[in-house]
C-alpha cells in the first residue's frame, strides 16, 4: 500500500462517497501477493472500485442495472503488475514497445501508483476524481538507468466522472524538453454473457489489421476492411484506424455504448480459448466472458508530444 494512501488526505476524506479499502479486503477470492490500496466509489447512482496503481477502474455498477466492466475471477494483485479487468490505461504506448520489446506492454501507466489529486460529490448521485502520474517520479524514477523507460517527460491526469455511465477524460503534457512518440488506450474489459453471441457494431468499413496473427511481422501486415459486425469465434485480436466515434457490443439483448472523442483507434480483443489457457489471470473457464473494446490513439492514429504540447481524450460507456 503507498504511503499516500494508508490515509485519505483530508480535502478527499471529506468527499462521503468515497471509503478506501484494499484488495484482500475487498476481493478475497482473488490472488495476492500483497495488498493494493483501492478506493470505493458509492452514490445514489453507481458503485465502482478503482486501484490507486494505474488509476484503475476496475468494476462499476449503476445502482439499478447490470456491471458495466469485467473484473477476472483469476485476477491477480500485484505491486507493478497490470490487473487484468476494469480499464487498464495503456500508456505512453499502446502495445509492445515500437524500438525495444524488453520494456513493459502497453506502457507503465497502468504499474504505477497515481495520485489521487481531488475527489469531489458533485451531486448524491455523481462522484468526480482527479487522478494524476508524473514521469519521471522524483522517488521511484531518483536515480534513471542509463536507458530509461521513455526519454522524455509528461504528466497525465485522468479525471473520472461516475453516475450512471463511466465518463473519462484524459490529458496527457509533455512537461520535458524533447517531443516523445504518444500511443495510448484505455483497455476496456467489458462483460459478455456467452462470448459467442458477442458482437461489436460501429466499425463498419474501417480498416484493421490482425495482431493474432504472429506469423506476419508488425510492419507487414496487410490492412483488411471490416465488413459487418465483429463476431467471436476464436482467438480476436484486430487493431482499427480512424473509427466513428460510437461503438456498441452487443450480447444476450445488453447492448452497450463505447463513445470516445479524439480516440482514432479501437482495438477489439478477446483472447479465445487456446491463449487464455496460458494466461494464469483468464484461463480455459473465463474467457467466455469478456470482451475488450479498447479506444485510443495507437499506430497511425499516434502522435509526437511536442515540449508543452497537451493531448485530450474523452470516452464515454453507457448501456442502453
Ligand atoms: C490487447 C492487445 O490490447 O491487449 C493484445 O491487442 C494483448 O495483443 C491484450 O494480448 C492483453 O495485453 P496484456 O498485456 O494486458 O496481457
């Protein structure tokens, strides 16, 4: 547990909506190799769990409705690992590192601890909390190795706004000197009742590309167009470009509705079967029951940061 976070500093300990708590106490049937600090979320409107480490959404329930994100069964709880559920940030990169595959996947946002800066009760039925991760850390990231995890500096502050629906903005600025190359994604696991009567709308005619097929390497995929909705029926692993703004799963009569502004990118993912037997956090019984409909800025959607430069994203997910 951060030292920041054995106490709520006294202006958020005044928000009553919100009570903190740890994994072991909140989910005991989970795996842990220690306790995370984790804040719950309660309101007229929702109750939701968020990890202090990546700023993590992690379940989110509207007070009369179904979840509207998937936390594994499998999950495990560990300081600098990625928790998997909920909505990961995928942060400064989207994916494996473009340059060296020795550092983490899908950046580091999501290992790290983040500052909770305000914590507010709008109204009884709407919470609103400011998150914030400054790279480099003046603790963790005191004395940087010869090959740091990105040469450059930002601050990202990712500020969630919980009612009924999950709203979330994203602000990333490089705060350095030198402009760094941006891809991000807020990773969204989201529940499906039977993965093979899943399906994702919304991405009509717009071009992919497979990340399952490993035979191919990155830069010699071909690029195919989506005809009709995305089934399930396997291992789904397709990167989109230049997206319309609104996506929606569809499963068992749920329908729900992922809306982003300035989130080229969609990535749809689920691992199927024969992958998520190896992945000690999803396993042969559970990976019928998600799907990932991931927005963001990834491949030719990313930026350069200029020094001083602000990117702003939105995402919206609601049920219909
Ligand atoms: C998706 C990627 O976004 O995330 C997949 O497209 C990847 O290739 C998946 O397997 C999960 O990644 P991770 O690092 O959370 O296991």
């Amino acid at each position: 547990m951060t030292a920041a976070f054995s106490t709520l500093p006294s202006h958020i300990a005044r928000c009553p909506q919100l009570q903190l708590s740890d994994s072991c106490s909140l989910y005991p049937d989970r795996q842990h190799a220690a306790a995370l600090s984790l804040l719950k979320v309660k309101n007229d409107r929702c109750e939701a769990v968020i990890s202090v480490q990546g700023a993590q959404l992690l379940s989110f329930q509207p007070a009369h409705g179904k979840p509207l994100l998937w936390l594994s069964p499998k999950a495990i709880f560990q300081p600098g690992k990625a928790i998997r559920g909920g909505i990961p940030l995928c942060l400064p990169w989207f994916g494996p590192h473009a340059d060296d595959p020795s550092k983490p996947q899908h950046g580091f946002a999501r290992n790290r601890d983040w500052t909770l800066l305000d914590a507010e009760a709008v109204d009884t039925g709407t919470t609103r909390l400011v998150w914030e991760l400054r790279y480099p850390d003046p603790v963790a990231d005191r004395s940087p190795p010869a090959d740091p995890l990105l040469a450059g500096a930002f601050r990202a502050q990712l500020v969630m706004v919980l009612s009924d629906r999950i709203d979330l903005e994203l602000e990333v600025e490089n705060t350095g000197n030198q402009a760094f190359p941006l891809s991000w994604a807020l990773h969204s696991y989201h529940p499906a009742a039977d993965i093979a009567a899943a399906a994702v709308s919304g991405l009509e005619e717009c071009e992919w590309w497979d990340n399952a097929d490993r035979a191919t390497p990155a830069g010699q995929k071909v690029k195919q167009l989506q005809s009709g909705a995305v089934a399930f029926n396997g291992e789904v692993d397709r990167v989109y470009i230049n997206v319309p703004a609104a996506q929606q799963l569809h499963c068992g009569g749920d329908t729900l509705t992922i809306r982003g502004k300035n989130c080229a990118s969609a990535v749809i993912w689920n691992p199927g079967a024969a992958l998520a037997t190896s992945m000690a956090d999803v396993g042969a019984e559970h990976y019928q029951e998600f799907v990932c409909v991931e927005r963001g800025n990834t491949a030719e959607n990313s930026c350069q940061l200029a020094p001083g430069e602000i990117h702003r994203a939105w995402l919206t997910i609601t049920r219909d």
